[in-house]
C-alpha cells in the first residue's frame, strides 16, 4: 500500500521526536562521564597504571588500589564508562 502524504509527516514527526529525546538523554546524562573521570583521579588510577609499566587487567588494577574483591564489578562497570 502506498504512503500518503499524511503517514509520511506522522512517520517524520516520529523521528524528529525521537531525535529529540535521544538528544535530550545525551544531555541530561553527559555529566556521567565526567564523574568517572573524577573517580578514577581520585582513585589513583593513573599512578596505579603507571606503576605496573603497562596495560592491567582489572584484578592486577584493583590489587593495586588496594580495591577489595566484593568491589571488582563496580571497578568493571567504571573502566567501561570511561572507554565509551
């Protein structure tokens, strides 16, 4: 069936909204970034890593923070918000 002049300005409108609120979430949720950032200074990381010589796993990178094993999935979850 062919699209109408209508279906095609409800289908534009529906992308322009999307657009909208993908932009809005960008937005709203940028500053994320930037308290990772802040963590991993705080937490020392970049002396952690060049103290190793090279790339570290996570567990050799929370052995050198002195981060306790109960928290390896949140060091996880923070090395992947800062690779993004």
């Amino acid at each position: 069936m062919p699209a109408t002049a209508a279906s095609k300005g409800g289908d534009e409108a529906v992308q322009q909204t999307l657009n909208a609120r993908s932009l809005l979430w960008n937005h709203a949720l940028s500053f994320i970034k930037s308290i990772c950032l802040k963590c991993a200074v705080e937490l020392h990381f970049p002396d952690a890593i060049l103290s190793h010589g090279m790339a570290a796993t996570v567990s050799e990178l929370s052995a050198a923070l002195s981060i306790p094993p109960s928290k390896t999935s949140r060091l996880r979850v923070l090395l992947r918000l800062l690779s993004l």
